[in-house]
C-alpha cells in the first residue's frame, strides 16, 4: 500500500507538471529566438561596418560616448569593438593608422593588448608590457574612467599590491564614482580568487550597493559576490566546517534579494540590465528559488548572455536553455495543489554549482571557467577576463 501511494503521488507530479508547464512557458521566448550578447541599437551597425573593414562607425559611437559622458556605454562598447579586434587585427591597425592619437582608437588597442596578454601563459610578464598603451589611453582622454578599469584588471593580473591597487581605485572612482566596471574590477581584486576572501568581496559590494543610485547596476555588486562564492563549491572545507556557500548563505539570499529589486526597476525583455539578470537567474537556480529564477528568465527575454553560463560550459546558450528549463520544470512542479518534498524530476546538469555536470549528446562539457576568456569576437562585458 506504501509503494502503491507513492507510485500514485509520483503520478500526480508529473501530472500537475504537465498541466503547469504550457502556462508557464507561456512568456518565454523559443530557443530559436534567443540572442546571446546581442549587440544593442547603437553598437549593431558599428558592427557590422566593421566586418565590412569599416571603421568609422565604431569612431563615430566611441567618440559620442566621449563627448557625452556615457562612460558605462563607452565601457561595454570598448570591450566589444575589441574583442571583434581580437579576429581581425587589421581593423584596428587601418584606424589606428588613419589616427594614431584618436583617444577611441587607443582605447580599443589597451583593451585588446590586455586580452591578449591575459589568454597567454605569461599572462603577468606581457601584461607588464601593456602599461603604457594604458597610459597613452588614459593621458589621451583625461576625465575617461574606462582606461583606469583596464588599470585596474591589469592591476589583478600583475599581481600589484594593495596599496597601488588603491590609487588606482582612486583615480577610477574619482572621474565615475558609480561606474559599474571599475567597481567589478574591484570586486574581483578582492574575491578570494584573487587577493581577498568572500568576506571582504561581500562587504566591498553591500556597501558599494548601499551608496549606489536608484537602478544603478551597481547594486548588482552583491550578487556578483554571491556568484563568486557559490563558484567556490562545496569542496576546500575542513572536516567539520562550513563550505563558503553554507558560512555565507544568507547574503547570497540577500544579495538575490537586492538584485531582483533591481530587475523589476527594468521593463522585462530590456537588454541593458541583461547581464545582471542573467546573473541573477544563476543563483536563483543554484540556491533552489525555482519561481523566482523562472521570473527572471522570464524578464531576460531572448537576451542571454555568455556570463556566467560560460563560467560553466563552453555552449553558454545551451546552458542557459536548460536550466531555464529546469527552472520551468521546478516550478511547474511546486504549482499550487502539490506538497512540498522532493521532486520527481532529474536535475539538469550545473557544472559548476556543485554537481557534476552530464555532457549532451555531441557536446563536451568544459571544467568551471571554461569558455571564461570568451571566444574570439565574442564580448566578455561582465566576465573582465575571469
């Protein structure tokens, strides 16, 4: 009779599942619509004039982000202009050839040097070289934060102490004092993968989010933390002592807390806060908070981004789909009318979350950080180098 009822209440899960899952697959994009670091308006047709070995438009967006102030834009735009760079070199030598002082134009050039250097073996001693291609940007472009958070990722990889990490912090925040990037250059100083521990990471976002304007994306600092915490794993603790993800569980909670309030600040389907977002979801999914994580892929619409599913697998896309349909499961699953317990249905594979993933048909499964460097012409936004 106890075999019999637990067949039975098996039964009705999976029942309740499929009854569920239509309504709420209901506002998510089909995979064939999902668009992974989709460039925005602007940095589209820049884009695209360079495959054509244009350069113009990508001078004419950076140099409007210079005379405007837009320096958050200026950042992303950067990074993406250069790591189209990374695959055609020739690009960047034409304009830079055309104008070998543009401000724009050695912008672009200290990015991709500092790209380069760090997918190389001797990341620190090419990196060293880079320093004054970063001087020549930032003396170019005095009031430009952009090329001190390119001084400060050279910075982590250089192995530079804290104190000269601080001035540079200084000169950072002192032309931007909310600006997104420099502040998760920061972040990733002092994460215990660099020179920190999760303690000092997680105190630098909060309070770093507490001073932050209303919708800015540095209140996504906490989750961020929270990420590179849960990265950590389950393994690395001593007998007897708590694993980074159970000491610091309740600002992982809290840190999802304030990101999800940040979400909702944005329209759904807006590609600005993306990134977060998809973040966001992440830890939403490893911390088991299926509806709300099925919420947020809801909001990220068709713009999926490479971080952080290429943290845990070389097909980030691929990721991203099945655990947004792992997130859709779950939640079918926990629909009102059904108890709560365990659920009747295999988890999908999350690498990097503590279990070991299951590679697809065809499709190797990378170790956590694969694919973190990103591919070549594929932006790296909010991985800055891993």
């Amino acid at each position: 009779m106890v075999h019999t009822m637990s067949f039975v209440r098996a039964l009705l899960r999976a029942v309740r599942t499929v009854r569920h899952t239509p309504h709420l697959s209901a506002d998510l994009p089909a995979d064939e619509d999902l668009l992974l670091d989709a460039p925005d308006g602007r940095l589209g047709p820049a884009l695209v004039s360079a495959a054509r070995g244009e350069y113009a438009g990508a001078a004419e967006l950076l140099a409007a982000t210079r005379e405007s102030a837009e320096w958050e834009n200026r950042d992303r735009y950067t990074m993406r202009l250069a790591a189209f760079a990374f695959s055609r070199p020739d690009w960047l030598a034409d304009w830079l050839a055309a104008a070998p002082r543009d401000p724009d134009a050695l912008l672009v050039k200290a990015e991709l040097a500092i790209v380069r250097a760090w997918g190389s073996p001797a990341r620190a001693e090419l990196l060293r070289e880079t320093a004054p291609l970063i001087d020549a940007a930032a003396s170019a472009e005095p009031a430009d934060p952009v090329p001190w958070r390119i001084a400060l990722d050279h910075a982590r990889g250089t192995h530079a102490p804290h104190t000269v990490f601080e001035a540079l912090w200084a000169e950072a925040v002192g032309r931007s004092s909310h600006h997104y990037g420099c502040h998760v250059a920061a972040l990733q100083y002092l994460s215990a993968q660099w020179y920190g521990s999760h303690r000092e990471c997680f105190g630098f976002a909060e309070e770093a989010a507490a001073d932050a304007l209303p919708g800015s994306l540095v209140q996504a600092l906490p989750v961020r933390a929270a990420f590179a915490c849960l990265a950590a794993g389950t393994g690395g603790a001593p007998t007897g002592r708590q694993s980074p993800r159970e000491l610091f569980g309740d600002r992982i909670d809290a840190a999802a807390d304030l990101a999800i309030a940040l979400s909702a600040a944005y329209e759904p389907g807006d590609p600005w806060p993306a990134e977060v977002r998809n973040l966001l979801a992440y830890v939403l999914v490893v911390r088991e908070r299926w509806e709300e994580a099925l919420e947020q892929f809801r909001r990220i619409g068709p713009y999926a981004t490479a971080f952080p599913w290429a943290r845990l697998d070389d097909d980030p896309l691929g990721r991203f789909t099945e655990l947004r349909d792992e997130a859709r499961r779950q939640a079918a699953a926990r629909a009102p009318g059904r108890e709560r317990g365990p659920v009747g249905i295999p988890a999908a594979p999350l690498g990097a979350l503590g279990r070991p993933p299951a590679p697809a048909p065809g499709r190797p499964v990378g170790p956590p950080g694969a694919g973190a460097l990103g591919k070549p012409g594929r932006s790296r936004s909010g991985d800055h180098y891993a």
